[in-house]
C-alpha cells in the first residue's frame, strides 16, 4: 500500500494495510514513520518527503522486486498493527490515567 500523504495525523489507512499484513510505503511525515517503524521490525518503508513521487514508486519497486522482503514487512506489518487493537489502546489509557 502506498500512502501519498504529505500530511498525516495518526495514519489509519496505513494501520488498515498493516492490520492486514500489507506493508505500507509512506512519506515521513507526521506520525506514519512511528506508526510504520524504522529499521529492523519495520511494517513497511519510511521515504523522506524530499524524495517525491518517484520515491514512493521506487520503494514500492523494491518491495515487488525482494518477496522476501515483502513478506518479512508483511509479518512486521501485522505484529505491529496489534499494539493499536482497540482493547490495547483503551487499556494502555487506563493505565496511564490511574
């Protein structure tokens, strides 16, 4: 999945196509680079924003040229999106608020 936001608040298209175990290719902007990870663990690829379009897209090659890649962001993809499961997040905010 590619994400083409050069502004993003949180990234719920992005936590979607990860939920699903579809790495996402995304602009660093904002909190997709958090949300996406870096380095080893990663859910997807983080391009810098000055890299363009033709970033995304030559990401995005790489992911259709590496399956093994592919399917290592996509495993990382979906452990990731399990830290944002609803039962997560409301538990993880009663913990802080008590």
């Amino acid at each position: 999945m590619i994400v083409p936001s050069t502004e993003e608040t949180f990234g719920l298209v992005a936590l979607e196509a990860m939920s699903v175990g579809t790495p996402v290719v995304a602009f660093d902007v904002d909190n997709l680079p958090a949300l996406i990870g870096t380095g080893e663990g990663a859910g997807g690829i983080v391009v810098p924003r000055a890299h363009g379009e033709f970033g995304l897209w030559g990401a995005a090659e790489v992911l259709l040229d590496d399956p093994v890649r592919d399917a290592a962001l996509s495993r990382a993809a979906y452990y990731r999106s399990r830290d944002y499961l609803p039962t997560t997040v409301a538990h993880d905010f009663l913990k802080a608020v008590r």
